[in-house]
C-alpha cells in the first residue's frame, strides 16, 4: 500500500508538469512523456538520507545539493554546501551550466519529496543527467539523520549500525549529540556514476 501511495504522489505531479510546460519553444525533450513515466517508476532517482549524510561527512567533492524551496526557506535552514535554485527558476538559463552537466552529483531537495522530484522531472525530460532527489526531503532528514530513533536492544546488527552511522552524521551535521562513541561504518552501496555528456561538435566552415 505505501508503494502505491509513492507511486501515486510521483504520478500526478507528473501528469501536472507534463500538461503544464508548453510545447517546446527553445529546446527539444529528449525524453518522450512515456520513457519519463519508466524512470520514474523505477524509482532510481532517489537518494536515501543516509547515502547524502555520508557523502556530506567525507566530503565527497562530486556532491552538489541544490535547496528548490523558496529563498525565505533557503535561509532559515538548509544542508551544508547547499545552492538554492527554486523551483519557479529551474528552467532560468543562469542555472542551465550548473543543473546540466558531468562532473557532480546533483541532488535537488525540498520539505519533502515532491518539488524537488518536480525538478528532477523537468530537468530529466530535458535529458539532463547526473540529477537526483533525496528521499524525504528536509523533513525525513530531521527525523533521520538529526533526530534518529534509537532501536531496541534486540534489533538485528544492521539496525544497530545504521542507527550509528545516523547518530554519528547527526552529531557532524549539527543534530542532537546523544552519544560520545564514534559512529559504525556502514557503506551505503555504490554511488550512482557520473554520466559524461557528449561533447558539441565544432561547427565547420567559416561565418
């Protein structure tokens, strides 16, 4: 049932943007609405809180976390590093270099999961790539990574050391210091590879 409810919260925004953004008047979609709606139910795009809080604490240089909440909300909390492009901006051409491009992971977030997934989607119809979203948003990444809920005693040994990895991210990130011990390793798996784009070809001929 909750996969559904993803699913169907991921859809209808589609649906919205899809029937939203004009025909094209500068650039052509290099993602046909149907190939669109195949990403997105593969969920691939998502990155967990945790993946983004260790790459954050080892300061992986190929992380760049792009805030598209309001700038009023940008300014009263944001993830360290963060740049803020705003939904209603994400088309603007002074972010296009920033937004498509292979060098960084970019990782768009906003309270929860939908404007930034609303990013993702435009900018991935457009073919960009390198893009993702974090799960959640800012909101499952208080409850998370700053605030995270101690298991029991008796749970399984990876929820122990996910709740140290979180516990210990937390303290790094400015959460609630609930322990001095340092946090277990856990690795969050391999990180999505950067797609190198094709490079334009030279025009030839004179003027």
């Amino acid at each position: 049932m909750k996969a559904r409810l993803i699913l169907a919260s991921t859809l209808v925004p589609l649906g919205l943007i899809i029937a939203a953004v004009p025909e094209n008047t500068t650039k052509p979609y290099k993602l046909t609405a149907v190939e669109l709606l195949e990403e997105v139910k593969s969920g691939t795009q998502f990155l967990q809180p945790d993946e983004v809080a260790d790459m954050i604490v080892t300061k992986d240089p190929t992380l760049q976390l792009i805030d598209v909440r309001a700038v009023d909300e940008f300014e009263k909390f944001s993830l360290p590093g963060a740049i803020n492009i705003p939904l209603v901006d994400i088309l603007s051409p002074e972010w296009e270099e920033t937004i498509n491009q292979d060098v960084k992971m970019n990782v768009f977030y906003s309270n929860g999961t939908n404007d930034a997934n609303q990013a993702w989607m435009i900018t991935r119809q457009l073919g960009y790539q390198n893009n993702y979203v974090l799960q959640g948003g800012v909101n499952y990444w208080a409850e998370t990574i700053l605030n995270p809920e101690v298991p029991p005693s008796t749970s399984p040994n990876e929820e122990i050391a996910k709740y140290d990895l979180r516990k210990g991210a937390g303290m790094a990130l400015g959460g609630a210091a609930v322990s001095t011990q340092p946090p277990a390793v856990v690795s969050g798996g391999a990180k999505p590879p950067i797609q190198k784009r094709e490079k334009k070809k030279k025009v030839q001929g004179g003027c």
